[in-house]
C-alpha cells in the first residue's frame, strides 16, 4: 500500500530508534515551522515583490529590524537542516554500498557545518555602513557574482532538461501502454513528488546562501548578482521554484495529518489532490506578478 511506503521507507519512521527518530520527530516539527517561515519568504520574495527587486537596500532595510534577522535565521536553520536531512534519506535509500553511503553522508554533515556558519555569520554580522561603502572584503570583485549568477544557469539548465526529459518519458509510456511510475495508489506519486522538490529546493537553496553571503562583501556585487534572477532564462526556475515550495510544504501537511490526526489515513487520497491542485493555483499569480514585473 502506498500510505505505507510513506511511512516506512527504509525503516525511517516514528517507531524508529535513536538517531533515527531524533530525525523523524525534527521533520515533523522543522516541517511546521517551515510552512509559515517559507511560505512566509516565498510570498515577500516572490509575490510581494520580485527575486530582483531584493537588492542591497531591501536586505539592508529587513536587517535592521533584528526580529527580521531572527526570522531570517530560523528559516536558514530549519531549511538547511530539513533539506539536507532529506537528503540523507535519498542516500540511505539508493546508495547500497558502504563506503560510497559513508563518504556521501560525510559529505552531507560537511556541507551542513559549513553553510550553517555561513549563514549565520552573514545574517548575525551584517555591517551595513560597510557593505553599502563597498569596503568589504572583496568589494568590487564582480566576478565573484558571476559565478554564483551563472551556476544558476546550471540549475536551471538542468531543471528544464529535468522536466523536458520527464515529458518524453510519459509520451513514450503512454504510446508504449505501460503505466506511468506505479500501478499502486496517488499516495506514491505525491511521495516521488515530494522527494523531487524537495532535492530541487535543497539544491537552490545552497547557491541562495551563498548569494546571500554576498551581501557582506559590498552592495555593488550583491546588487549585480541579484541581477541575474532577473534574467529571461532563469525566470522559468523562479517560478517553478514557487511551485514546488509550495507543494512540498502542503504535501508535507499532508504528511504531518497522516502521522497525527486519526482521519489522516482515510483522506490521504483527498488530501494529496488538494495540494497538487492548490500549488498550482497558488504558482500562478507569482508567475503573473514575476513575468509582467520581468518583461
């Protein structure tokens, strides 16, 4: 049964011992936090305003208020660890070998330490007087821009192919009269979806960190980095960036519902169909708002 799937997959659950349940219970609660800090940050970013209109002076004027900066750093905090937990669990499930799963869960901690305090230093110790100055360390160094701007390239590069390779894939098993993924219940196609925005998000997420960092080392390579959101081949990404923020937190509702209210199991089905159907309608005024603001 699907439902089941969801809930075990590689032993990982509530039942789970040690570590293990530390991880689960944190999804749960991390998971939560994230559907009003996200969702909160999506709609700022990408609603309210555009990706490119988050510039030096609407960082700068948001870390002035230190709530903003907490909030900020709660987001960075249940994000980044949610993520790359997650991301542990795509190891656990298609990494077999030993090594290669203790070398890439080393990896995963690695980067988690590291962007943890890049994060927090850029958030806790932002000097606006300096930045705005542009005498930071490394001001005027546009090239470092340049580089974070165009590996959104690859991302986006990479998500189209994704998604245009996933089409020919369904044209092909519908000609061929195979069935699409699974022959089981919705609930496995909302846990596939759920894994593969979730690693989009993570991934994103990463770059913006490092975009974020930027802010410390002057406002004139912040701004030109911001710039590249702005960009026609990078504005597709954004928004569907926004959709699957979207799904993944609603889904990830769903997901609590299951664990914790008796009626979960029986409206699993209702419930996956609802967030599909909501995150699409909740993605599209964000892409009408990004694409008359962009062009």
């Amino acid at each position: 049964m699907a439902l089941v799937n969801e809930r075990s997959r590689s032993g990982y659950g509530g039942g789970a011992a040690g570590s293990d349940q530390i991880s689960w219970y944190f999804f749960r609660l991390s998971g939560a936090m994230l559907i009003g800090l996200a969702l909160g940050h999506l709609f700022i970013t990408h609603y309210l305003h555009v990706p490119s209109e988050t510039n030096f002076d609407f960082v700068s004027e948001r870390y002035a208020n230190p709530l903003w900066r907490t909030f900020d750093w709660l987001l960075l905090m249940m994000a980044l660890w949610h993520g790359l937990l997650g991301a542990r669990i795509s190891v656990i499930d298609y990494i077999k070998s030993p090594g290669w799963r203790l070398i890439t869960n080393s990896v995963i901690w690695v980067i988690g330490v590291i962007f943890t305090l890049l994060g927090s230093v850029t958030i806790l110790t932002f000097n606006e007087e300096a930045a705005r100055n542009n005498t930071g360390p490394l001001a005027g160094e546009m090239w470092i821009g340049d580089v974070l701007g165009y590996s959104l390239y690859v991302i986006a590069a990479g998500t189209y192919i994704a998604v245009m390779m996933l089409v020919i894939w369904i044209i092909r098993q519908k000609i061929a009269g195979r069935p699409l993924i699974y022959e089981g219940d919705s609930g496995q196609y909302a846990w596939v979806l759920h894994r593969a925005t979730g690693l989009g998000i993570i991934f994103f997420l990463l770059v913006h960190i490092l975009d974020i960092m930027l802010i410390g080392l002057g406002r004139d390579v912040y701004d030109h980095t911001v710039e590249f959101y702005g960009r026609p081949f990078i504005i597709p990404m954004e928004i569907a960036l926004v959709g699957a923020v979207i799904y993944h937190a609603l889904n990830g509702l769903r997901v609590i519902l299951i664990d914790f209210w008796p009626g979960g199991v029986k409206n699993q089905r209702v419930m996956y169909y609802v967030a599909l159907i909501a995150a699409v309608a909740l993605t599209i005024p964000s892409a009408i708002i990004i694409l008359t603001s962009e062009f």
